[in-house]
C-alpha cells in the first residue's frame, strides 16, 4: 500500500476545514488560520506546497463550543471525529485534531491512537492586561507543556534539537517527563489556561500549546482571505502576527527546508 502524497493529504486536510469552517459560521464562532496555514494563505493563496496540515486558533469559549456541538453531532460528522485526552485513548497531544478516520497515520515515536489526517485546533486562553505578566506565563507554560510532549515520546530524539545546552539537558528532561506522565502536565496547564477570561483580557494566547502572546484585538478582528479557492478568517494584522512568527515571511526559506514538519505517513483504510 502506498501512502498519500502531500497534495492529497493536503485535499483531505481542507475537507476538514470546510467542514469546521461551516460549522463556525452557522453558530457563529471564531476562528482564525495561524502558522503555516496562515503564511500559506498570504504568500500562496493556499498551501506552503510542503506544508502537511492545517492550523486554526479559536478563543478557549468558541473552542469549547465547538468541540461540544461535535458530541452532540457525531454520526452526522462521521468520518469526522474529535481526538483529545478527553476522546482518545493514548492521544499525546494537549491541543485538539479534527481527524477524518477514513484514513490512518503510521506515526514516528507516537503510540498509535487511531489518528487519521486532521487539523490543529489551538484554543486561545486569557492572560490579563500586564503584558511582561503575560510573557512570563506563557514562558512557563512552554516549559511544561515541552515537558508534557516528551512524556508521549516512545524514545529519546534529539531531531531538531540544535543547543547543546539543550542536548545535555533533554535525556534528564525526558526522564523526568516519563516518571511523571502526561496527565500530570496537563492538569497544571489547564488550570493556568483558565486564570483569567478570554473576552475580559487584553492579551491572549495558546497556554496549553505554544508560547506567542497576542493583543485580543488582531485576533478578534477576522478578515475574509483566499485559500485554495475557498475563503476563510485570518487576523486583520496577519502582517504583524507573520512577522513575530517568521520574520521576512515573503521571502522563501532554502530548498533543502523544504519539507513536511511532521513525521508520519498517511494511507486510506
């Protein structure tokens, strides 16, 4: 059996956001592309050619309205699914994927969760209005939820990791992340995920997931953008959020760079 090719995952992957997309705006939630989605949509009108998924943020209320009108949808969404910690079994991520199980990954150094071709969905969590608190918060939060990703690792990697500071730290974090397991991170990323309200604060941000730390308002304001031949939301200020994520975001990295980002083939079942 041979696996997909990224242009038909990349097909699969916008069956999805169509779906999500459809669904957001029929109950009136909030979503916006981000990272290599939304660099995408500026510089290609549509998939970074290598690019082999999707990425959305939504606010941590949408999000969560979302994800419950899939339960009370599910044989209607079918193939469509909501993989988390909550829905599945060994999942080892603390962010959610809307996976099509039509499909299936043979995944690198992850146990097999029934994971098909998906989306990312980031929840975006309040932070208050102190800006250098904000940062902070999300610094530490990176920190666990680093921890939280190499406690699901099936074996020490060091892919990508280039400090050698790092080198010499990661095989005592990846103890460290093992003996105390995933469900110990998460805890304590949920309850700094929710110390203060998304629509009360002036800075927001990822808490469970990654570290950049938004203005509420670049994030509220959506524009309508093209991606492949479709329309979805993106911020207003994609240009400064670009910026902050890449830097010279127009500009093409080397060849040799690029390539998919995550390590899994995908097959139809």
């Amino acid at each position: 059996m041979n696996p997909l090719t990224i242009s038909e995952i990349q097909k699969v992957s916008l069956g999805i956001l169509k779906k999500v997309d459809e669904i957001c705006n029929k109950l009136n939630l909030r979503y916006v592309l981000t990272y290599g989605t939304l660099l995408g949509a500026i510089r290609h009108k549509g998939y970074i050619p290598w690019d082999d998924d999707v990425d959305i943020m939504m606010p941590r209320p949408d999000y969560e309205k979302l994800l419950k009108y899939f339960e009370s949808h599910r044989d209607e969404l079918f193939p469509l699914c909501v993989l988390n910690s909550q829905t599945t079994f060994r999942y080892p991520y603390i962010i959610t994927r809307i996976s099509n199980s039509d499909y299936w990954l043979n995944t690198q150094n992850e146990k097999q969760c029934g994971m098909g071709i998906f989306i990312d969905i980031y929840p975006l969590d309040g932070l208050g209005n102190d800006l250098e608190k904000a940062e902070k918060k999300m610094a530490k939060a990176k920190g666990i939820s680093s921890l939280a990703y190499l406690s699901t690792r099936k074996y020490l990697s060091f892919s990508g990791t280039k400090s050698w500071k790092r080198k010499i730290i990661k095989p005592f974090a990846f103890t460290f992340a093992k003996i105390m397991g995933k469900a110990f991170f998460e805890k304590r990323l949920l309850s700094m995920a929710y110390s203060y309200e998304y629509d009360k604060s002036e800075f927001v941000g990822c808490v469970v997931w990654e570290r950049e730390v938004f203005r509420r308002a670049d994030i509220d304001n959506m524009i309508l953008h093209d991606f492949e031949e479709n329309q979805f939301w993106i911020p207003k200020q994609y240009h400064q959020i670009l910026t902050g994520f890449y830097g010279d975001y127009m500009q093409l990295p080397p060849e040799k760079e690029r390539e998919p980002h995550h390590l899994y083939y995908a097959y139809k079942k």
